[in-house]
C-alpha cells in the first residue's frame, strides 16, 4: 500500500505539473466588439525602405490612393534592429521587438513558431473569432512556414518549408485576386519579395529597384481593387531599406528608413503622431478591428490614429 501510494502521489503530481505547464502556455482571451471594419488588407514589400528614398519612387496612382482624407502615408519612419525581413516581419506580425522573438532568415524556414506568449496578430483574431476566414500570401515562404501558427489557422500560399520563393510577384497577385472573387477574409497579408531581389543583384536605389518598386505598387493597387473602401483597412509596409551595393542588416538611414501607409473610413491623416516601428502595426490592426490586445504586445495603437 505504501509503495502504490508514492506511485499514485506520483503521478497525481505529474498530472499537476503538465496542467500548469499547459495553462501557462494558454493564450490570452481575445474578445471582439463591433467594428468599423470588415476586412483588413496589408500588402507588405520587402526591401522597399521608404519607397526608396522619401518617397521619390512612389508613382501617381499610389499617391492618390493614399491622398484621400481618410488617409496617413509616412515615408520616414525606422525598421527594427536588425534591418533583416524576418526580425522586422516578425514584429509585424507580432507585436514585439525582434529579440522576443529570437527568429532569423533561416529559423522560420525551418521551423514552425509555436511560442505563445507571442501570438501573432492571426492568432489574436482567430481567438476571438473563431469562425472568420484569415489569409496569408507570400513571395518569400518563411514568413507563412515560420512566422504564422499553424494554430491560427490561416490559409497560406505556399506553406513550405525552406524553399525561398515559389511564385512571382505577379503570380502572388493573380493567386490573390483570384481567391478575393470569392472569399473576402477579415486580415489578408500579402507579401512581394522582388522588390528586395532586385535590390540585392542591382543595388537599392537603382533604376532597377525603382523600376520593381513601381510595379510592387501597382500590384498593391490590383489587390485593393477587389475591395469595398468604406468597409476596409488598406495598410502598405516595408520591413528594410539598402544600400547601392545591394545589403542590408546594418543601420545606416538608407537600411532603417521604411514607408506606413494606412486608408480607412475613421482613420485622421493628422492622427498619426510621433514614430512608428514594426511592432506597432498589430497593435493597430487589432484596436481598428476592436479586439483585445494582448499584454505581451509591446507596440503602440496609435489610438489617435482613428476617429473612433
């Protein structure tokens, strides 16, 4: 009897432990309340620093788009430390700043995320509600292998393990069209990798890398095309700038600086103020989607940002 009564407080015990291990692995409650959007969009273009230099690679369409006053377009504000896509997409997508996250370029190829302290901004709306439809479309395929839960729950093209890029730019943008003539999801990400090729063969800043910058934009404008803009959230990011010899990683303006564009029916053009990182834009999306913000998220709301 006193043996079966060690085993039993044994595994009594163990049981214990495995349920505080597990609860403390639980994501926080994420609750949703009504909202003045449907839908959210994020096209993000890789290595598009500020469209490159303040701007000066934006073309006309893209202006008028994000002209309207319901609007706030910045070309000068930072990335994170380091200049690398999946730190800063990380923190996009995350909330956090990069060393939260402990991810590189080869990790989330390799390696599915599965840290829940850290729930990316798909996770968050997923909890909250459960039945939406979630998206993730990506030239470069680390960012949906590694980066998005599987838990989330979020249809992803492609979702690979390392395998840098499958489709084109423009093949993304005729993947994505495509699936918007039937399904509009409440948060579509979108990501155009040749930007960030171009730089890197060409140099950024080159009339090559301005040429692909312009043609990022206008596939953004095809994908927001396929949307109602008084239901919407549009947003445009880049995670990284380069210099003319074709890197990044380091911190000089031309690697750091980066364009946020945001258009929607309550955003105030004049809302935005002070800086913005990558790690703000989840925190954004989910005030604007009126969903619980995670207390692990260190990003700012930028609650001015919108006539609530």
């Amino acid at each position: 009897m006193h043996t079966r009564s060690k085993r039993f407080s044994s595994i009594v015990l163990a049981m214990s432990a495995i349920l505080l291990v597990l609860s403390g692995c639980s994501y926080e409650p994420a609750y949703m309340g009504e909202s003045a959007y449907e839908n959210v969009v994020i096209i993000g273009i890789d290595g598009g620093g500020g469209l490159f230099k303040d701007g000066d690679a934006v073309i006309d369409d893209f202006k008028d788009f994000f002209g309207t006053s319901d609007s706030s377009i910045g070309y000068e504000y930072s990335c994170e430390t380091p200049s690398i896509s999946a730190q800063n997409w990380g923190s996009f997508l995350h909330g956090v700043t990069p060393d939260k996250l402990e991810v590189n370029n080869i990790k989330i190829g390799v390696e599915r995320f599965t840290n829940r302290k850290y729930p990316s901004v798909f996770q968050v709306i997923r909890n909250a509600d459960p039945s939406c439809e979630l998206a993730s479309f990506c030239g470069w395929t680390p960012i949906n292998y590694g980066l998005i839960e599987t838990t989330a729950k979020v249809h992803k093209v492609p979702d690979q393990r390392f395998i840098a890029s499958i489709y084109s730019d423009q093949e993304i943008t005729d993947l994505v069209c495509d699936y918007l003539d039937t399904t509009l999801p409440k948060l579509l990400y979108v990501h155009l990798n040749e930007v960030d090729e171009t730089g890197h063969s060409y140099g950024y800043g080159t009339t090559e890398h301005m040429d692909a910058i312009k043609t990022a934009q206008e596939q953004a404008l095809e994908i927001f095309s396929k949307y109602d803009t008084e239901k919407t959230l549009f947003i445009v990011v880049c995670d990284h700038g380069g210099t003319p010899d074709g890197e990044h990683g380091g911190d000089t303006e031309a690697e750091m600086k980066i364009v946020f564009a945001i258009r929607g029916n309550t955003v105030n053009p004049d809302g935005m103020t002070g800086s913005f990182y990558p790690r703000d834009l989840a925190p954004i999306i989910l005030h604007a989607l009126n969903i619980t913000i995670p207390s692990t998220m260190e990003g700012d709301p930028h609650t001015s940002l919108f006539n609530d």
